[in-house]
C-alpha cells in the first residue's frame, strides 16, 4: 500500500495532460477499507477549498457576490488518476475534459 502525507498534496497545483494548470487540491475524499481509510478522488478548485473548511454555502454565496463564481471551477479527480511519482508536480493522465465537474 501507498502512502502519502496529505498535507504535502493539499494546496499543490495539479495540470493535465498538456501541462495546463487545472486547479489545486483542497479537499481529499477518503472512505473506510478495514481499519484504513483509501482515497476515493480529489477535489481541486477554490469550491473544494470551502468544502474543505466546511463553508460551502458562504464561499458559493461571497464567490458569487463578487462575480468570481464560475461553472466548472471545482473538479473531481479519481484517486487512479492523479499522478503522484513527483509531489512537486502534481498531474492528471487524463484531459481536463474527462473529469468530473462538481458544481
């Protein structure tokens, strides 16, 4: 089993295939297997960001207040899909496009 400290992946910025910076992680879904947790997908996206400080409906209510609000700007990515080998350049193995958007 892999391991990784989840605070060296929260706030790195991630790009596709292209090299196109698609977001930064903010939240990591994660459910029980035993007495482990596994990671399910990656949220990237400044919603994720309120997500992960439990203030969802405020930050959407001030992002969109201030016209900073956009479709698509939180994005999940399965845990199979997020290339880890170097943490310091965090990417996707797949298009932009293929991932799942979570407005």
């Amino acid at each position: 089993m892999n391991e990784v400290r989840l605070e060296l992946l929260l706030g790195k910025q991630v790009y596709d295939l292209d090299g196109k910076a698609i977001g930064r992680v903010e939240e990591v879904k994660a459910e029980a297997c035993g007495a482990d947790l596994c990671v399910v997908e990656y949220h990237l996206g400044v919603y994720s960001l309120f997500e992960r400080l439990s203030a969802l409906a405020i930050g959407r209510a001030v992002l969109t207040a201030i016209g900073a609000a956009k479709s698509g700007s939180k994005k999940a990515v399965p845990w199979d899909k997020l290339d880890m080998r170097d943490l310091k350049y965090l990417r996707v193995t797949c298009r932009e496009t293929a991932l799942q958007t979570l407005d």
